[in-house]
C-alpha cells in the first residue's frame, strides 16, 4: 500500500501550506461492507475443519405381528466445513505525505512514524472497509480456493471456496438438490421462476423457515416482474413482497456477493453457516522498521452447509 501523490502533488502542488485542511476533506470510494456472513449461522472453533455428520433414519412404521421384526437402520454421513486461514499485509512510508497538500498526515513533534495520522486514519478508513470488500464482492460467493506461491501476494478469490464452487461441488456430487426450470429466467419471466423453483422444496419443509438467494439485481427485477405481471390486481399488495407467495416461511434475499451470476439457490435458515476462530478480528498489528510501517493481520473463516442434501440450486446453463 504505497502512498501515491502524484496527482495531488501535480495538482496542489509539492509542498504543504496549511489552510485548514483536515481529514474530513478526505473522502474514500464506496466500499461494499461484508452482507452474505450476516445470513449465516455464525459457528466458533477451534480446528482449522469443522466436522458434523449427517443422520438419516429410513422408514420405520410397520403392520403389526406378535414376533419381533427389526426394521430401520440410522446412517451416519460425514460433512466438513474447511476455514482458510486468510490474512492482509501493507506497508508504507508514511514521510512520502510530507511535501504535499496531505502533508497534516504527517506529524512534527512524533518521531514514531507507526503514530503518525496517515496510519490510523489508513487503518480505520481504507484497511478494514476494504478488507469487508474484497471479501464480499470477491470470496464470499466466487471464490475459489488456490494455494499460496511462496513470495508472491496472493488474491482475495483464491482465499476460501465461495459459495458458488460449493453449489457446483455438491450438484456434481449429486448430494444437493439440482433444480430445472422449464426457462432460464428473464427480467420478463423471474417471478414465475422464482415460484418454479420453491415449488421443487421437499414438503416436508413446508414449516421450516427458508431463504431464496439471488443477486440484488435478480431481486429487483423480481418484485419488479411481479408488480407488472400483478400490480393491477385489487388484492396486489407490497406487504409481505419479500417472501414466496402462499410460502410464508419463504425468503427472498438479495446478495451482493452474487451480483453477476444467475444462480439460484435455497436452504434453511439454520443450515447455511459461517465458521470463524474466533468471533471477529483481532487488532492488526503495525510495525515499524525504520522509517517504513507495516500492518499486519490474519485470520481463519470459510463459509458452507452442514447439510448438503437441504441446499436447492439452479445452476444457469
């Protein structure tokens, strides 16, 4: 995270004139904060794997007869949930803002660079906004996890497996429920896919609170395909919009971490869950070595399913 000037400098000039300049004047980009954790489950652990299993009890009522009959075997079915052990490393000279309008970033009197304005203000407003973005716009849903090259940063996509390469995992392995649509949905025809597909829902889930999670664009254009295709209606009616007709344990939910893709996908509440160490981040670490501050952070999370066979998914073809 080297500190370039070179527009302001060209701009503003190289040197510093204090006229009142303050770090309110500093506006950082928008930054997408971290949304598809929040839906999940939140689970704490120690092991760099978390390990369930999935229990099946098959049909076990039978007629009647006074001689004993055994019938109904309990099967165990393993299931894992692997954290990444993920981490942010920037460096900075923080004397590179002196000479410049951002020249206030510095400080006169504190020989500790690690002290100095520029650091805390890029931690708290640059660092961890933007450790929230990469992980959400890049991990979270498309991430694909790839091994570290020694000496080499590596990429916020190839941090975990995302959600995506978990869905694209579990439909090869056939231990989630593939859904077909009768059409690949359309800004004209989501609605009535939507409901295609939470009609594929075992019925024995009727009762069991779901979510449906689809890109906030698809999200629009759902409440936005029902509202032409109904919105003429008498009874119509924006209460309740963001559950499935007739399915009130139903959710919509949009994720920005899906912005882009058409997959559908759907499972219990309680089943979608975020594995952490520990809940939440430690304070980074900031070292100084001579004039340079480095910060320092790392941490374990991975995100996933603790059964497989409650996860429907419409993969786009």
């Amino acid at each position: 995270m080297g500190i370039v000037k070179t527009d302001i400098v060209s701009q503003f000039g190289a040197y510093y004139i204090n006229e009142g300049q303050n770090m309110d004047r500093l506006k950082a980009a928008i930054r997408q904060p971290a949304v598809t954790p929040s839906y999940a489950k939140l689970i704490i652990t120690d092991s760099d794997v978390y390990r369930s299993a999935n229990t099946r009890l098959g049909e076990i009522v039978q007629q009647f007869q006074k001689n004993f009959t055994a019938k109904g075997d309990v099967t165990f079915e393993p299931n894992e949930i692997r954290l990444r052990n993920a981490k942010v490393d920037v460096s900075m000279y923080p004397d590179d803002v002196k000479a410049s309008w951002l020249g206030f970033l510095a400080s006169l009197t504190e020989a500790e660079r690690a002290n100095w304005p520029i650091v805390r203000y890029a931690l708290e407003n640059e660092i961890v906004p933007q450790i929230a973005h990469d992980l959400e716009t890049k991990a979270y849903f498309n991430g694909v996890y790839v091994a570290p090259t020694p000496g080499t940063p590596g990429t916020a996509a190839g941090t975990m497996d995302g959600i995506k390469k978990l869905l694209d995992d579990g439909i090869t392995a056939t231990t989630m429920q593939a859904v077909t649509l009768s059409a690949a949905p359309t800004t004209s025809n989501i609605f009535d896919m939507i409901e295609e597909f939470a009609d594929n829902f075992d019925n024995t889930l009727s009762s069991t609170k779901m979510r449906i999670y689809v890109s906030n664009s698809w999200l629009r254009a759902y409440f936005r395909d029902k509202r032409n295709t109904h919105g003429a209606d008498t009874n119509y009616t924006t209460t309740g919009i963001n559950v499935v007709d007739f399915m009130p344990n139903v959710e919509l939910v949009g994720l920005p971490s899906m912005e882009g893709s058409d997959y559908i996908w759907a499972t219990p509440v309680d089943n979608f869950v975020h594995v952490r160490k520990v809940n939440g981040m430690s304070d980074p670490k900031v070292e100084e070595a001579k004039r340079e501050v480095s910060v320092l952070l790392d941490w374990y999370e991975g995100i996933g399913f603790l059964h497989n066979e409650l996860v429907y998914v419409y993969k786009p073809a």
